[in-house]
C-alpha cells in the first residue's frame, strides 16, 4: 500500500469483474414497509410459535419458562423478519409479561432503565447530534487535510480514530456513524465505484478493525463489556 494516493483518476481500482452497488451507504432493503401475504405470515408466525411453546406439554418445565421460550423465540422472529417496527419488538415483554403473569411487573418495567441500556440510549442520542449538525463529514474533512492524500497515513488515521472513539461509544454505533464519513469523503474526491476501489475497501476495513481493537479498551465500548463486568462484580 507504500505507493497508493487516494485521488480521482489516479486512484488504483481493484479486482475487475466484480459487479455490485455503486455505493456502500444504501440502506438494506427492510420487509418492514412491505404489504402483502409475506408480512401478514411473519406478523402471525411470532405469536402462534409463542402460543404453541406456552401451552406445549413439556416436562420440567414451568408455565413461565415456557412463557419466556416462546416470548424469546417471537421478539427473534420479529427482529429478523420486521413486519413491525423494532421498537414495537423490544416493548412487547411489557404486555406479554402482564396478560400471562409470566414475571411481576415492577421487574420488567425496571429492567428498561437498568444503567447498561441508558448508557446505550445516550450514545445513541451522541451520534443522532453528530449526524443532525455534520459533525460526521466536518470529521472526514479534518482527517483528509491533516494527512494529505497519502492511503497509507489515511487508512492509519481512521484505524486510530475509529478505536479511539469506539472505546467510550458502542462498537456498531461508531462503525455505522464513520463508514459513512469515508464514503462521503471518497466521493467527494471524485472516487464514486466504492466496491471495486481498492482504497475504499482498505479505509472501511480500517474503521471495521478500529472499532473492534478500541472495543475492548473499557467498559463503555459496548454492551458486551458492560454485561462482562455486571458479571464479573
């Protein structure tokens, strides 16, 4: 990578032959705002696969466990199928817990405000202002002026920069707020066949491999550690 410059033409493209999106900061497609027989089937599948392991004859197991199993297995259904929204998803132990006395009140009301999920909420609240006022690609600019054009120095930069702030903030939330920085700087240097350059593969796995290494550096680098160390106490 000695000899590489990020640049318009003079950028070196990689491997030939591979066709697919223009850009990497297109949205998945989501069956979330689909209509149809498919979303009616997923909306249904949850609750009758809850219901079946709620009144399924299991030995050992109490009605409650049975309860949870089902309700686990239907927020995942849900989650990966999307016929609602997810925060429709992540609210239903409310009422399920309630309607089937599966677990007292107080305590699945209280496990919403534990300190690892307001801890995440707020992160999440950081990145929203970060986006709302550009802070993102005043980032992007900065990195690109401070170190030139030079690929080497830039896929450093944003490895260091990604680990540094994944460190206080969740691994997923900086990875999703810094690739679109890199594709916004790339492109505004004229680089627009993000899958086939070789400098945007090396920033974006530069920033993948920031956020894991800056993960691990404390607790607030995500929920896993805050989960690790609730243990650990």
């Amino acid at each position: 990578m000695g000899g590489w410059s990020i640049g318009g033409s003079g950028s070196p493209e990689a491997t030939p032959g591979h066709s697919a999106p223009a850009g990497l900061d297109q949205p998945a497609p989501s069956t979330a705002g689909r209509p149809g027989p498919a979303k009616l089937r997923h909306l249904l599948a949850g609750p009758i696969i809850f219901a079946v392991l709620l009144l399924a004859p299991l030995d050992g197991l109490a009605f409650e466990t049975r309860g949870a199993m089902g309700l686990l297995v239907w927020m995942a259904w849900w989650w990966i199928a999307r016929p609602v929204h997810l925060a429709v998803t992540g609210l239903l132990p409310l009422p399920i817990a309630a309607i089937f006395g599966l677990a007292p009140m107080d305590e699945v009301a209280t496990s919403y405000a534990q300190d690892t999920i307001l801890l995440l909420l707020g992160a999440n609240i950081l990145t929203s202002v970060w986006t709302q006022w550009g802070l993102d690609r005043r980032i992007g600019l900065g990195a690109l002026l401070s170190v030139g054009t030079d690929a080497s120095r830039q896929i450093l930069v944003w490895f260091l920069v990604s680990a540094a702030l994944s460190s206080v903030l969740p691994n997923t939330i900086v990875a999703a707020t810094m690739i679109p920085i890199v594709v916004a700087m790339l492109r505004s240097i004229g680089i627009e066949d993000l899958w086939n350059s070789r400098v945007g593969t090396a920033l974006v796995i530069a920033v993948a491999w920031g956020t894991s290494a800056g993960g691990a550096a404390t607790p607030l680098g995500g929920a896993p550690n805050l989960l690790a160390v609730g243990f650990i106490e």
